[in-house]
C-alpha cells in the first residue's frame, strides 16, 4: 500500500515508510467444531422430515384417486339405475294414456281418471330429472378425477365429441 505524507504517521512512527506492504493467512482446522456438526445433524433431520412428509402426502393423494374411482363407480351406477326408473316412468306413463284413450275393457278394475294421468306424468318428469341429476353428478365425479391425476388439461384440449 501506499500512505500518504499529509497525516504526520512519521511523528508516530519510528520506522514509517510510505511504501509498504502487509500481507496475512488465517487457517481454521475443525476438528471438534461440535456447531457445524449439529447444523449438519440438524439438515438430515430436516431432509428425513420433509422425505416423510412428502410420501405421506402422495398416498393420500393416491388414496384419494382410489376414493374418487370407487364414487364414480357407484355414480355410474346410480346413473344406469336413474335411467331404468326413467324408462319405466316413461311406460306406465304411455300405458296411462293408452288406457284412458281406448278405455278399459275390463270391468273389474277401476276406470283411470285424468287425475291418474297428471300423476303418471309428474312421476315420469320426476324420474327424468332424477336421470339428469344422476348425469350431472357423474359428469362431476369424471372431472374431479381427471382434475386428481392431473390430466384435466389433456381433456380440455381434446376435441369435443
């Protein structure tokens, strides 16, 4: 380094000299530096933690794919049922109307009223919107799978049918 004249060092300094040069080493040796050790302790135990952390977190993820398959099983299958009870709403409803057309022949049962009529159409519509209700929650179920493991995008990009 170089020291300026100006400051008076050679007043208090024997020996001052403007050109000077200094120079110095530092060694650390850890042998017992018990600190980084416990830090290094410290970052394994975290490391384990987070390893445990996210394998718990993938089978619930995993079982929740299984849960959601289980529910659109057992939606399908509400829905065929919705169906077959809208089919068969849909029968009595045109057996009712058949009947209260041509009139019964048969004079042991009851004549059908148009009041039998408006109540085999309530059912039939009731049964129809328990069939959309049916689809719709299954349509729901389909997604949330889809959204679950992670081919929601795939879906929204494919072509409509």
């Amino acid at each position: 380094g170089l020291f300026s004249n100006f400051n008076n060092y050679s007043q208090y300094y024997l020996h001052f000299q403007q050109n000077n040069f200094g120079a110095g080493v530092q060694i650390t040796i850890p042998l017992l530096d018990s600190s980084r050790t416990a830090k290094a302790k410290g970052s394994l135990a975290d490391a384990a933690r987070s390893a445990a952390e996210a394998d718990q977190l993938r089978n619930e993820a995993g079982e929740q794919v299984l849960q959601l398959e289980k529910n659109l099983s057992e939606l399908a299958l509400q829905e065929q049922v919705a169906e077959l009870q809208a089919e068969l709403a849909q029968d009595q409803l045109d057996a009712v109307t058949t009947q209260l057309d041509s009139g019964s022949g048969n004079a042991d049962q009851s004549q059908l009223t148009p009041r039998d009529e408006q109540q085999a159409r309530i059912e039939e519509r009731t049964r129809y919107v328990d069939l959309l209700d049916a689809k719709f929650q299954l349509a729901q179920a389909q997604l949330g799978l889809l959204r679950s493991t992670g081919k929601i995008e795939d879906w929204a990009k494919s072509p409509a049918p």
